[in-house]
C-alpha cells in the first residue's frame, strides 16, 4: 500500500519541544507501537518494535539517523527503516511525519515502505 491508498490519519504525538535532538518518544495509543526520533531537528517516525526481537526502539541507542536496539545490537536507518546489521535482516515500517503550530504528528494509517 502506497500513500495514496489511504486516507492519512494523523494523531498528535507531542510538542516537537518536548522531543530533543537525539530522543524519541512513542506514539500514545497506537497499537502495534510507533516512535517518532528526532535527529538533529528532522522528525522520524517507525516501528517501535526491532523486527529481530521484541525490544522498544524508542530505548535504543540514537546516532545520526539509526538506532540501534538495546537487545541485541541491530541498528537500523530511521529513514527507510532498512535493517542494516545482524541478528536483524527484517526492515522496520516507517511512517510519515510533520510538524504543525509546533506540535509533531505521524499518519499512522498505514507505513510508507
């Protein structure tokens, strides 16, 4: 499913304040869990879930424009989601973003691959 088969469905997360450069922050109420990392400014949001085992990613380590799961070590790119080393070699979704009157949304009715 691409954008354009589905109607977005943005939910508010958070003021884009309250998201430092280099944290994340999950999505209230939204199930399968969804982050939002903010990289330097630039709003990200995926999968909350490493696609190799069950670990928040929201609590993994942040670098430039990866996280790497606390578990076991996978990083992947906040951008395509691509898993980019082992023990993942699944992609994660990744949803899109945007920043209105200064609070962040996601369109959490369907990830963008």
């Amino acid at each position: 499913m691409n954008e354009r088969d589905h109607e977005a469905q943005w939910t508010r997360v958070a003021p884009a304040s309250d998201i430092e450069p280099g944290s994340a922050i999950t999505v209230p109420g939204v199930t399968p869990a969804v982050a939002v990392f903010n990289v330097d400014g630039e709003f990200l949001s995926t999968a909350d879930t490493c696609t190799h085992a069950e670990s928040a990613l929201s609590e993994g380590f942040i670098e430039g424009a990866t996280v790497e799961c606390e578990f076991h070590f996978a990083k992947f790119c906040l951008r395509t989601g691509t898993a980019l080393t082992a023990p993942a070699t699944v992609a994660i979704d990744v949803y899109p973003v945007k920043v209105e009157n200064g609070d962040v949304y996601v369109d959490v009715s369907g990830p963008r691959h």
